[in-house]
C-alpha cells in the first residue's frame, strides 16, 4: 500500500512506514518464560491510531500439549440402598460339659420363731381352812390423851350481817329498744352495809361474803325477760320470764359468793310485744355469811 504523504503516527514517507501490518507470520513455539521485570512507571496513554485495514493471516500451528494437571478430590459416596442382610449360619457343635466346682461353705443356721405359749393348766381345789388358833391376851389400855384447844366460836345462827333493798311501784313502759338497759326503782329500803342507787336500779355491797339474791315483778301486759348481773356480767341461774299473759309474775332467789364493792343489777334481756309495762317491783340481797 502506498501513502500519499506522511504516516501521523511514525512520520515517515511512503515505503518506510512502520504502522501498517503485514501478514501474519507462522507461530513460533513458546520460549522459556523468564523472570518478571520490575513494574515500570506507568506511560501516559497515548492517541488512539487508526484502524488498519490489514488482511488477517492464517491461523498458527496448535502449540504444544500441556502437563496433565493433578488428579482430582475423590468425590462423595453414593447414596445407594444398603443390601439385605445375608442368611444366619449353621449352629456350631455343643462343646464338652466343664468340671464341676468345689461345693460351697453351709450357711448359718435358720432363726426360726419360738413356739406360743401353751394355755395355763387348771387351778386345783383349794385345801382345807385350817383350825382357827386361840384368842390372844387383851393388851393393857393406853393412857389418856391431852385435851386438845377449843376452837374459836362461830357465828350466832338466824341474823342478817348486811343487807339492802330497792322498791318500785310506778308503772314503767318497755320496748324493744331497751333490751340491755335496767330497771329502775322508785325508792330504796332499809340498808346495812350495802349502797343503793334507785335511780341506777343498783345495790352495792360493801363486804366480801355470801349473799342471797331476790328479785320480783308484776306486769299486767307480760312479753319480757330478765336477769340478775353482778358488774354488767349476767348470772344464768338467776333468769326471769314473764309469759304474754294479761297479768303475770316472775321472781328469783338464789345464793352467791361476792366480793365488796360487786354491783347488783336487774337487767331487761328480751321484749317480745311493741310495748309493754312493768308495775311491782323489787330487788334485795341479804348477806349471810
């Protein structure tokens, strides 16, 4: 091919330049790769050229075979079915019977329980009393004893040591709401040793001893309960009950052990009308011991 003037990449005239491709000469056969040189500095790129319009040559030889490469890893084993398991053999011949061991040591001898008891034989016949023997001789009377010291004397029998008393005669209306409350009396009766309080409805002893207890009512309407209390405490012995007769009477009398300065009461337990009226009545204790 011929230039019309000067190559841009070699600048050189027609003939002389060394940009245009020849043919493809055949491949020669690999030399000995030599050791790698030192990186050089990286050039600046250069202008891109012209594609030449070159004819291609002919393909070169096959270069030569290389080296078989390693074998492989062996690769995983195969999932098949295990096969079935194969017929028992034949029974091998019983061998001869071994020699028999010395024989052991005895064991103790058994604990066995004892026998029960056999039952207790019958009692024999008891033998004849023998003759009583002759009467002793009657032993000398011992001496006198000291007289011994006169007790002190006791109380004169029939009179009252201390006692008191409380009346009422005025009619007093009773409900349901006073259940728990106490009856009053109009006025107080002869006293000794013992302090009432008729507005209270209260007798207060003023000695430790043993008192009698009494007390009465009247009411013309009945349908109510009491009962003595000895400081607010009652005393179950000691309950009056008055029926819903038109009239009736309820009394107590009885014994107690008190202690000075215990308070006597009658107190109202139950109402069973709306309203109903006690007339007569009294409370007294006597001390008598």
């Amino acid at each position: 091919m011929k230039f019309k003037q000067k190559c841009t990449n070699c600048n050189r005239g027609p003939n002389r330049c060394i940009c245009s491709p020849g043919l493809s000469g055949p491949q020669g056969l690999p030399g000995v790769a030599g050791p790698p040189g030192p990186t050089g500095i990286a050039g600046a790129t250069g202008v891109t050229g012209p594609t030449g319009a070159g004819v291609t040559g002919p393909t070169g030889s096959t270069g030569v075979t290389g080296t078989t490469g390693p074998t492989g890893i062996t690769g995983p084993t195969g999932a098949g079915a295990t096969g079935p398991t194969g017929a028992t053999g034949i029974t091998g011949l019983t061998g001869p019977t071994g020699i028999t061991g010395p024989t052991g040591i005895t064991g103790p001898t058994g604990a066995g329980v004892t026998g029960v008891t056999g039952p207790t034989g019958v009692t024999g016949p008891t033998g004849v009393t023998g003759a009583t023997g002759a009467t002793g001789i009657t032993g000398i009377t011992g001496p006198t004893g000291v007289t011994g010291v006169t007790g002190p004397t006791g109380p004169g029998g029939g009179g009252l040591i201390n006692y008191g008393a409380l009346f009422g005669t005025s009619p007093i209306l009773i409900t349901p709401a006073d259940i728990g409350t106490f009856v009053t009396f109009d006025s107080a009766g002869p006293t000794s040793g013992v302090t009432p309080d008729s507005g209270n409805g209260s007798l207060t002893v003023n000695a430790t001893g043993v008192y009698e207890i009494n007390a009465n009512l009247n009411s013309n309407t009945g349908g109510m309960s009491f009962v003595i209390t000895v400081n607010g405490i009652p005393i179950p012995q000691s309950a009056i009950i008055l029926g819903t007769a038109q009239q009736d009477d309820g009394s107590t009398s009885f014994l107690i052990d008190l202690t000075a300065n215990d308070i006597i009461q009658l107190q109202i337990t139950d109402v069973t009308l709306a309203t109903t009226e006690i007339d007569q009545r009294n409370l007294t204790v006597k001390q008598i011991a």
